[in-house]
C-alpha cells in the first residue's frame, strides 16, 4: 500500500514536472515571438529615422525604391520644388495600368489634395516620377504629408503599394 502511495505521488511529482518543462518552453516560445515582433517595430523606427533627414529621403524596398527631394529650407512665398523617384527593382515594372495617386493632407501649401496618373512627370515600366511646384504664406516648419499608390509587377504577379509621405520644410 505504500508503495503504490509513493509510486503514485512519484508519477504525479513527474507529471507536473514534465507540465513545468512544457510550460516553460511555450513561454520562451512567446518570448522569442515577442523579441522578433519588437526588433520589427525597431527597425521600421530606424528605417522612418533614416528617412527624416532633411532635403532627400531614401525609401528602398525589396522590389523598388523612392527617393523623394525636397528643398529643406524656403522663404515664405517663395516657389520651392518637391519630386519622388520610383524605379522597380528585380524583375519587376511598374504597373502603367494601376491608377497610381498622390494624396497629399491639407496645409499651408498650395498643392492639390490628389494626383493622378496624368500629372505625373514620367510614367514608364521603369520610371515613375512626380514634380511638384508649391508655395505657403506662412513662416515656420511645415509639413508635407500623404500617401503615394502605384502598382508594380513580374511577369506572374502584381502588387499594390500605399506608402506614406513625410517631409518637413522651414519657411524664413
């Protein structure tokens, strides 16, 4: 009898055991989950930081790549100049048949809410580029904000894009 008191209280202590050990290993598992999700997060800061240098910023894609000037400094009325660059990379084009956009907020700028296809410089496989000329009456740091759509392909596939538009610009 007391030995299959003891064999039992054994087996139980072994069952919680083996229950820790597994608990354990689901808990660095979520850890390791957490860790990979933080260093995402991380890394999009680092990439949005690298992009808040003044006069240039550098978005680079696996499939494409943004480069979007910009006078840093202006008078007030004073015509300034902006311009995004897009060329695909790999074997991807840009989709000429998507309609692409530029939807920029509203600001001191005298810019449009909306671009499309039309008033963009240069539409291509390989290029897509936007030129823009615009103006404000008031001094101090401004903001140029919005969301750039556009398509780009293989000869399988086709993706879509929506990415954000931040620069900032100091009217003297």
């Amino acid at each position: 009898m007391i030995k299959t008191i003891l064999l039992s209280l054994f087996l139980v202590f072994f069952l919680i055991s083996c229950n820790k050990n597994e608990t354990v290993k689901i808990e660095e598992k979520k850890a390791e989950e957490i860790k990979k999700e933080e260093n995402k997060v991380t890394e999009t800061t680092k990439q949005e930081q690298k992009q808040d240098v003044a006069g240039s910023k550098n978005i680079d894609e696996e499939f494409f790549s943004i480069k979007i000037n910009f006078a840093e400094t202006a008078k007030v009325n004073e015509e300034l100049s902006f311009e995004i660059l897009t060329q695909p990379k790999k074997n991807h084009h840009i989709n000429t048949d998507y309609p692409l956009s530029l939807k920029l907020e509203k600001s001191c700028f005298d810019f449009k809410e909306k671009y499309t296809k039309e008033e963009f410089s240069k539409v291509d496989e390989n290029n897509l580029n936007f030129n823009a000329k615009v103006k404000c009456a008031e001094k101090g740091e401004h903001n140029i904000k919005g969301v750039f759509s556009f398509g780009h392909c293989t000869d399988e596939i086709c993706s879509t894009e929506k990415i954000s538009v931040n620069f900032k610009i100091n009217l003297e």
